[in-house]
C-alpha cells in the first residue's frame, strides 16, 4: 500500500484507530517509548542512583572489612610485636638519664676525656629543651688535645651506656705545641613518653 504526504497530513487523531497499520502501530511504539522515559525519570531513576551508591558503598565495605579481617587474624602476631617494642623501648629508656644521673653522666664524660689524655677548659649544662616526647638536655665541652686523643675521646663517648649525641663542633688548632682544640655540643635525652599498653 502506498501512501503519498497529502494522505498524511489528512490523518487525524480522533480517527486514530482507522489509521493504516503502518502508523498505527509507529504511533503506539512512539506512545510506548514516551511511557518508558517518563516512568524510568519518575519511578526509577532516583532508585537507580540510590542503588549504584550502595553499590559502591559495599566495594568500600568489603575493602574495610578484609582489612579489619587481617587486623583481627593477626592479633596475637601483633600484640607480641607491641610486646617486643616495649621491651625494647624499656631497654633504650634505661639509657636515658634521670635527674639523678644527670651529674654521674656529667662525670662519666671527664672520666672518658681525662683517659683519653684530654684537657677540658669547659664542661656545662645547657637549658633543657622540651619536646614532644622528651626533654634534650644540652652539653657544650670545650677541650684540648691532639687528633687521636680527640678520637679516641669520640669512640668512648659513644660507647658509653647513655645515648649522648654530638650537635655541633669544631676542630681549631691553637699552637703548633699544644694540639688541637674541640668545641663540642651535645645532648643526652630524658624521655617524657607513656608505655604502650597492649
């Protein structure tokens, strides 16, 4: 069947059911396809976001919870590492000293400096200095000696049984005859930390 366009423009949409097939039926899929849109942007377009939220709500939980999962499972690994690093923070703290200390490690330090052969000029406290998880206690030395002694001097500090460490320094020699002289700061620590309990 063949329609020319003045037959279409002659249709009217009282007479729809008289229509010929073709249109008809194009009318009820234009009729039907407006019906789903309008339904779809209505009805279920807010519960389609909504959902693809959740869904990306539950990847993130799922992540949570396999890091909560290894957390758990591991547990007791990780209570005897926090075990471990209490011990061993109590081992480093008993290297720090307390204000009783202070004056022996003080003695400590010429003791070290007069066996090495040096001749100290100058050994004071400095103010304490408050961090957040201690207190530095600051030294400045100031001795005579040659290079070895002065090295020598360096070793045993650092081998003593508190944790001293060396700041600033420098090395000048006064005379030809006698060495070199040492400048030196350095700190020692008191600690103001509380224990992890486990």
């Amino acid at each position: 069947m063949k329609i020319d366009m003045d037959s279409l423009r002659e249709l009217d949409i009282n007479e729809l059911p008289w229509w010929p097939r073709p249109f008809r039926i194009g009318v009820l899929v234009i009729l039907a396809l407006i019906a789903l849109g309008l339904g779809y942007h209505f009805l279920l377009a807010d519960e389609w976001a909504s959902y693809k939220r959740e869904q990306s709500k539950e990847a993130q939980l799922k992540i949570d919870y396999r890091s909560k999962y290894q957390t758990a499972v591991n547990l007791p690994a990780y209570r005897e590492q926090l075990k471990q690093l209490n011990a061993d923070l109590e081992v480093l703290l008993a290297m720090l000293p307390n204000d009783d200390e202070t004056p022996k490690l003080l003695d400590d330090i010429t003791l070290v400096g007069t066996r090495s052969g040096l001749k100290f000029d100058r050994i004071e406290w400095l103010a304490p200095a408050s961090r957040e998880f201690y207190t530095a206690l600051p030294m400045r030395m100031e001795l005579v000696g040659s290079y070895h002694q002065i090295g020598d001097f360096v070793g045993q500090l650092a081998g003593l049984h508190r944790i001293i460490s060396v700041k600033d320094f420098t090395l000048q020699r006064r005379d030809m005859d006698e060495g070199l002289r040492l400048s030196v700061q350095a700190e020692t620590y008191r600690q103001q930390t509380l224990r992890t309990q486990p």
